[in-house]
C-alpha cells in the first residue's frame, strides 16, 4: 500500500513537470527580419524555438516558457 501511495505520489510529481512549459506560435510576413529576438519583445521570459513554413509569405516563429 505505501509502494503504491508513492508510485502515485512520484507519477504526480511527473506529470506536472510535463505541463510545465507553453509554447506559442506567431505568424510573420517574410518581409519581417524577426529573429531569436523576437520573442522576448512579443512575450517577455520567452525564448525562441524554432521556425516553421507557413502558407504564401507567412512563416511562423515558435516561442517557449518554462
């Protein structure tokens, strides 16, 4: 019973870490020089994440906070 209160206790503990961050997604005009910068005016105590294509001239910039 005690291995199994723990198991459940330690299982909590982890899934709470897992939603421990947001990412966000903001979409950009190509014409824009946004880079790793960009996140921290737009969300500050984010950090950049990564790039993604968009559709025509867009793309999107991902940011992340833990």
């Amino acid at each position: 019973m005690k291995k199994r209160f723990a198991l459940g206790v330690l299982m909590a503990g982890v899934m709470l870490g897992a939603f421990a961050a947001e990412e966000r997604f903001y979409q950009i005009h190509i014409s824009q020089n946004a880079g790793p910068s960009y996140c921290g005016e737009v969300w500050p105590g984010s950090q950049f994440n990564g790039v993604r294509q968009g559709s025509g001239p867009y793309y999107y910039i991902s940011c992340i906070k833990y």
